[in-house]
C-alpha cells in the first residue's frame, strides 16, 4: 500500500495530535505560571498565537472526517467554509516562528558574563517550546490537507497546492508580523486587509514572503518525506 492510499488519520497521526495538545496545555500552564512568579502579564500572547494555530488544525481535522464519511468526493457548504478558514488560520502557526524576535529581549549576558539566572532560561525554552509547538501543528494542518488534495485530484496537484500555500503563507507571515492583519480581518475588516495588500506590493515583501516561503516549504518536503519513510517501514 503507497502513502497516497493509507488514511490519513492514522494511529500514529493521533498520537502526535495528542502529544501537541498535551505540551500546548502544559506550555499554557508555565506561562500563567510564570505570570504569577512576577506579578505581570508576559509571554500571554504565545497562548494567543497558539490558540490561532490550533483552529487550522482542528478545521482540518473536521475536514478529514468529512472526507471519510463522503468517500465519493462530494462537497457540501460545510466543507467550503472549513477550508476557507483553514486557509485563513493556517498561516498562524508558522507565523510563530517570527516570536523568535522576542527572544532577544531575554537578557542572557550580564556584567559577569553568561546570566546565571534560571528565569532568563526558562523564558529562553518557554518560547522555544511555544514556537515549536506552533510549527509542529502547523505541519500536521497543512498534511492533512495536502493528503486530502492528493486522494481527490492527484499527487502532482497536491504538490502544486502546497507550493501555492506555503508562498500564500508567506506573505500571511508578512501581513501579520509588520501591518498586524489578523485572520478575521478578512471578514471584519476586508477594506482593511485590501489597503494593506495594496501598500505592501512591493520588492522588500516579496524578498520577504520568497524568503519565509522558500523556508516553509524545504521544512514542510522534510517532514513529509520522513513521515513517507515511517510509513513505508511499517
């Protein structure tokens, strides 16, 4: 049995989707935690993010299940909408990967060298942790996704479908780290979301998206193809 013929939900597929809930709560804890320890909200907007990343997921998810119970292909108004709003939430999760930019706010030298401070490295793992996890699900969002495109119009148009997303996700990434554009602007504010894309068409954003696409989609090839070698030794 090929790849393009296992389903996609598999065993193996859940428990990894477990395991990420799991470090999402447990992340969650350390932040409220670490927000108790000073006194001060920080680091609050790593749940916030992740929060983001996870509705891909889970419209993906729904989107699988649908695809199970309808076997034939048909689509109804539910799925339509489920993936528009994945692909609207999807670029949340690699966005995360950005939230490096507030590790250098951590202080890690001091006057005597190195900081010694357990706090400064446990912010230090706190964001790496959320950003992992952000970039994680972001992966298996897009592979169910993928696999799905892949059992209803072929292989090669799955590949073409993520080559698309990833550069769409790029500029997402742009359009969410510099203009600050949510996702639901596209419904609360669209005016809003059509004058940003008109000031940002220019050769720095597309340096920038080319960048991050390029980026996502090396990563995305890795992960898939050991997920395609795990596959096959079972």
């Amino acid at each position: 049995m090929t790849l393009i013929d296992r389903p996609i939900m598999t065993k193996h597929t859940k428990i990894l989707i477990g395991i990420n809930f799991f470090l999402s709560a447990l992340g969650s804890a350390l932040v409220m935690s670490r927000v108790v320890d000073i006194t001060r909200i920080t680091y609050v907007y790593l749940i916030w993010n992740l929060i983001l990343a996870w509705i891909s997921l889970i419209a993906s998810i729904v989107l699988n299940y649908i695809y199970e119970k309808r076997r034939r292909g048909r689509g109804n108004t539910l799925g339509f909408f489920l993936g528009l709003a994945w692909f609207f939430f999807y670029p949340n999760a690699p966005y995360m990967i950005t939230d490096l930019i507030h590790i250098s706010r951590i202080n890690f030298y001091n006057s005597g060298g190195v900081n010694t401070n357990l706090n400064v490295w446990f912010d230090f793992l706190l964001n790496l942790l959320f950003i992992s996890i952000g970039f994680l699900v972001g992966f298996i969002s897009l592979y169910i996704i993928h696999r799905l495109v892949e059992k209803r119009i072929g292989k090669f148009t799955g590949w073409l479908f993520v080559l698309g997303v990833q550069f769409t996700c790029g500029y997402g990434i742009y359009l969410g780290r510099f203009p600050r554009l949510n996702s639901w602007y596209i419904v609360t504010e669209p005016l809003s979301v059509v004058k940003s894309i008109t000031q940002t068409l220019n050769k720095e954003t597309f340096i920038f998206t080319s960048m991050f696409s390029s980026f996502l989609i090396l990563s995305y090839i890795v992960l898939y193809y050991l997920t395609y070698v795990s596959a096959e030794s079972r």
